[in-house]
C-alpha cells in the first residue's frame, strides 16, 4: 500500500515565522549528492509496518465508495481497528479478510458514521462562527469534538445540540510554525527562505507536467521566490491552497526523493519511496529544520490523536514523551513514518502547534495534497 505514486496524469500568523537575515548566494554546490542512508525509526513505529500496511488495504477499498458505514480506521497496540456502524458491505468484509493476512483486524461498532459526525461539525460551525472553534471527530464515531482554541468567551453552554455528543476542550491558541544549503535535485527538510522568513521545504513531489516542493501554504503567497538557506533560487511559490494550508514551490532544476535527517549543516539524506494514508494511533516523525538545529536531527514519537472536520481537515499528533513536536520554522516540513524496506513513507506537511503546548503537531496529511494537486512522490 506504500507505492502510491501516481494519483493523477501535488508560530502565530506569517510574521511570526522564523526571522533570519537576508542570505547570501553561495560561491559553489558540493561536487555530488549525498548517499541516502537508512533512517533509524524508533521501534514503536517499526512494529507498526504491517498495522500501516493492513489499514491501507482497508482504506483503500472505503475509499472506492464504499463508505456509507465508516467512522475511521485505528491503530492500536496489536491490531487494526475499523469503526463501523452496522454490517460492514461484502466489499469492506473482503478487505479486512484480505488485511488480517498481514495483520490482526478487529471490527468495531461506531455508533455514528464519519458521515454524520462531519454533518454535525459542519453545523457547529455555523452556530459558533464567532468562537472560531476547531472541530474534531472521534475515531470511534461516538462524537465530535469542539476545541474551543483559546476563545475564553466561547463556553459550553453555547454548543447546541447537533444529534450527536459534543465533547469541548480548549487546547489553546494555534499557532503556525513556520538545513542550510541545499541544492538541485532540491529534497525535503530543507532551509526554505522567502524574504526574511523562514520555513523548511517539504516532499519533492511531481504531476504529468513539473515537478515541485510540497510545502505550507502560511510560508508564502502565489509568485513569491523562494531560495535555500545560503540564498540560491529555488522556485517560485504557486498553487497556494489557504484551506489546507498547502502549496507547491514549483522548482525548474528539478526535485529529488531524497529528505534531510540530520543536524543544520548535515548532508544526511534518506530516500521517500512513496506515500500512504494516515491512521489514528500511529507513530510518525517530522523532519523541521528549527527541530533539526535544536536536537540534531527528526521529532519521533509523535502518536496521531485527531483528524479534524473543519474546512482545514487537518490531522494532529502528540509527542509521548513530552517533548516539543514542532518549533517555529518547521512549517512545511516532511512528516513521515517507516517502510518496510528501511525508507521513509511520505504522510504530511508540517502546519501549527498550540500556544503553550507543543507538544501537538498539526499537519495536513499527504492523501490530502494528492487529492488537491494531482501530485506523486518523484521517482
């Protein structure tokens, strides 16, 4: 399920990007791209591999359009668990038959659909406009989830009833985040400079036509340049999705499957073989280049707790050990997790965190990107 290529013939608001001084161009390239290595994933997310691998088996067939009774896809300790309100289709009974041959699948029962539950959030919403809260959804499809986002004047009392449970919490206020000197093939996990800010480039992603970065959408604005680190030009910002927080640097000298994993001024490259969906309960990793100067190299741990039912549709982890997830200038960066040939498998793009609590990480899913663009991992 990892080979997906071809879908298609893609902290605070932007002033509060990482600052740096303008960039100076450098005098030459390195005479040869780094060698990938392989990437050392934490043994949770290795033991994950076949619980991925089963879960996309799944979701690709609820993906055709057999849906109607579908709240979500979990991973747990041991097993895959689908959410399914009543009988499951003969299609979907075959895909957890074809699944559990790589891994255990357990049937659950969700007592709403995705369906209704991101009817539900659509109408909270509208009701509470003012509040801007975020909605969530349970996995399980027991009920929505109203994040309140730091509006103190938004209070419980005031979420009417949707037909559904609501559950309010308040995360705090989102907050976006926004390697030194690379060079064409241009890769992921860069230093990516527009102006005075800073950002990190994402996957190097093609469609029938170019190739490009996938990157945030809050690191710039259609017809921006956009250069690497030491000032050389890497492309120009185009196809700005502000609902996904998504876009494309579209870069003429090309784009490689390469990604960044070390330190700042490391040239420790690992190869992207290619994307898959994302899954509650799974173990990712996320590749900033402000995450790279302060700890030498990937944030792991970081669980999956939430996809989001607002016009963001964004999903959001948690780092289990109560590290920082994401810090400014990580913004655009490659969020990734393990194949099961030692590579990496592209999952999304780095977006936000909350105010005084990093350790969650927003990003847009890369399942999200293909839909938007037409876009593939380039070979």
């Amino acid at each position: 399920m990892f080979e997906r290529r071809r879908l298609g013939a893609a902290l605070g608001i932007a002033v509060a990007l990482t600052v740096t001084g303008v960039p100076t161009p450098a005098s030459a390239q390195p005479a040869a791209q780094p060698a990938p290595q392989k990437f050392e994933f934490p043994a949770e997310a290795r033991r994950q591999i076949p619980l991925v691998q089963a879960a996309g088996t799944i979701r690709s067939v609820v993906d055709k359009g057999t849906d109607a009774g579908y709240a979500g896809i979990e991973l747990q300790d041991d097993r895959v668990v689908l959410w399914w309100k009543g009988a499951p289709p003969a299609a979907i009974r075959q895909a957890v038959g074809t699944a559990r041959r790589t891994a255990p699948v357990q049937i659950g029962a969700a007592t709403y659909t995705l369906r209704e539950l991101r009817a539900a959030g659509a109408q909270l919403r509208t009701s509470l406009t003012a509040g801007k809260p975020r909605i969530k959804y349970a996995v399980d499809g027991s009920r929505v989830v109203v994040d309140l986002a730091g509006h103190a004047g938004l209070r419980t009392a005031q979420v009417p009833d949707v037909g559904v449970p609501v559950e309010v919490v308040d995360q705090g206020a989102k907050e976006l985040t926004s390697r030194r000197d690379d060079w064409p093939q241009w890769k992921g996990g860069a230093d990516q400079i527009n102006g005075n800010s800073r950002c990190t480039t994402g996957f190097a992603v093609r469609n029938a036509e170019a190739e490009f970065i996938l990157t945030a959408g809050h690191c710039g604005s259609n017809g921006n340049t956009i250069r690497d680190g030491v000032g050389e030009f890497m492309g120009t910002f185009t196809g700005d999705r502000d609902d996904h927080d998504i876009a494309l640097v579209h870069t003429p000298s090309g784009s490689d499957n390469l990604m960044y994993v070390g330190g700042l001024d490391s040239n420790v490259v690992t190869t992207v073989e290619g994307w898959d969906w994302v899954f509650p309960g799974e173990y990712l990793c996320q590749s900033g280049g402000s995450s790279a100067r302060d700890i030498g190299g990937p944030v792991c741990g970081l669980r999956v707790e939430k996809f989001n039912t607002d016009s963001g549709d964004a999903v959001e982890a948690r780092q289990v050990d109560g590290q920082p997830a994401v810090r400014g200038g990580d913004s655009g960066g490659p969020v990734f997790g393990p194949s099961a040939s030692g590579n990496v498998i592209a999952k999304g793009i780095n977006n936000y965190t909350y105010v005084g609590n990093n350790t969650i990480l927003g990003f847009q899913d890369f399942g999200t990107a293909t839909r938007d663009y037409g876009i593939w991992i380039t070979d």
